[in-house]
C-alpha cells in the first residue's frame, strides 16, 4: 500500500530520530519531565526535531505527488 510507510507518530519520531522513548519526546513537548520539573529541547534536539519534520514532510510530498 502506497501509504502504509507514511505513517507518522511522535513515538516513531522519538524512536527513530532521537533513540528514545515516546514518553521523553511527550514530556519535551509538553514542557515538563516524568518528575513534573521544566524541561525544553537543547539546541541539538531542536536541530534533530527541525530536521526530523522537513524529512517527513519531502516523504509525505512525494507520496502526493505519485497520487494520479
């Protein structure tokens, strides 16, 4: 199926662009950790997750693209 591989989820992004959990990437996004103290993405995991959402989105473009 032409869009079985274009499933996106945070869990996925977590796992495959960060090498961590889903439960970390919710709390980074959310603001605060597992122990309710703030938390924020670093300079390098705001790189990782900028770089993570252009590569998805050229993927999901050239899935419409090949639609006919």
């Amino acid at each position: 199926m032409l869009f079985r591989s274009l499933a996106v989820s945070w869990a996925d992004i977590s796992r495959e662009y960060f090498g961590k959990s889903n439960s970390w990437l919710y709390h980074k996004l959310d603001g605060i950790d597992g122990n309710k103290k703030p938390t924020e993405f670093n300079e390098e995991e705001k790189y990782t997750l900028k770089g993570a959402l252009i590569d998805l989105s050229e993927r999901i473009r050239r899935a419409a693209d090949r639609i006919q």
